[in-house]
C-alpha cells in the first residue's frame, strides 16, 4: 500500500501454483475501497484461472444418445 499526497495506491501479489502470479492493483477511492476492490479483482481472476484448469482436465463433451428403450448402449 503506497499513500502518496492524495491518492492511495494497493497492489496485492498472490503467488499460486507453477510459478503462477494473480497480480491487482487499484488507485481510486480511499484505502479500504482499494482492498476492496483489489480482493474483487483476485478472486474473478482466482476463478476464472480454476475454471480454465477444471476446463483443461475435464472437456465438456456432447451429449449422449439416448437408445430408444432409454438404455445407452454402444453397438459394435
């Protein structure tokens, strides 16, 4: 937290897995709206990150055709 003459300035580093860093930096307001702002900014940043992970290990694939007796049965 950097409070010059009239501004405050918070930056917030979060060091996550491999070497991964969320950085958020935010100057407006006064110094409890910029923590604000700056967790806002982290946690958006956190998620989308797990998202794209959860993403990457687990694709969404389409959807399974149903048989019609309601049984999902693969033929060969």
């Amino acid at each position: 937290m950097d409070s010059r003459k009239d501004t405050v300035v918070v930056e917030m580093m979060v060091n996550g897995e491999q070497s991964r860093m969320f950085i958020a930096r935010h100057d407006q307001g006064d110094a409890y709206a910029c923590i604000d702002a700056c967790v806002d900014k982290l946690e958006r940043q956190l998620t989308d990150y797990n998202k794209k992970v959860r993403n990457r290990k687990h694709p969404q694939s389409g959807p399974v055709p149903m048989s019609p007796d309601g049984a999902n049965q693969v033929e060969q």
